[in-house]
C-alpha cells in the first residue's frame, strides 16, 4: 500500500477505537496489505480490496483459544 494509504489507515483505527497505541505498518514485500499493531503486538492484516471500481479495506485477526 502507498504511504498516504497506510496514515489514512492508521487514523482510522486509532479514531474509531480510541486508542493511540495502534499503528498500521507496510508489510515487506507485499503491496495489497499492512498490518496492524497494538504497541509491539501483532493483532491482524488490513487487505486492500479493489472490485469493479470501489475501494474497500478488510480487517482480519485471528484469535487463539488459549487467549479467551
């Protein structure tokens, strides 16, 4: 993803949950998603999704049973 798409990303998220710990990194070597950290923890991927001319993000995280 280009730069202004990653800071776009990343106010969002820190807008929408309220939470300034949360930063959306490029991801080495792959340019159709980021990821996103909760300080230096790995919480999931942000794909970009473009379909017969829109745009759109989707935000994937997996949760470990032993986490719940």
């Amino acid at each position: 993803m280009k730069p202004e798409e990653l800071k776009k990303l990343d106010s969002y998220f820190k807008r929408t949950f309220g939470n300034t710990e949360l930063t959306v990194k490029a991801r080495p070597r792959k340019d159709d998603s980021a990821e996103l950290y909760l300080g230096d923890e790995f919480l999931g991927l942000i794909y970009k999704d473009e379909d017969e001319g829109e745009l759109s993000y989707n935000f994937s995280m997996a949760i470990l049973d032993m986490d719940l």
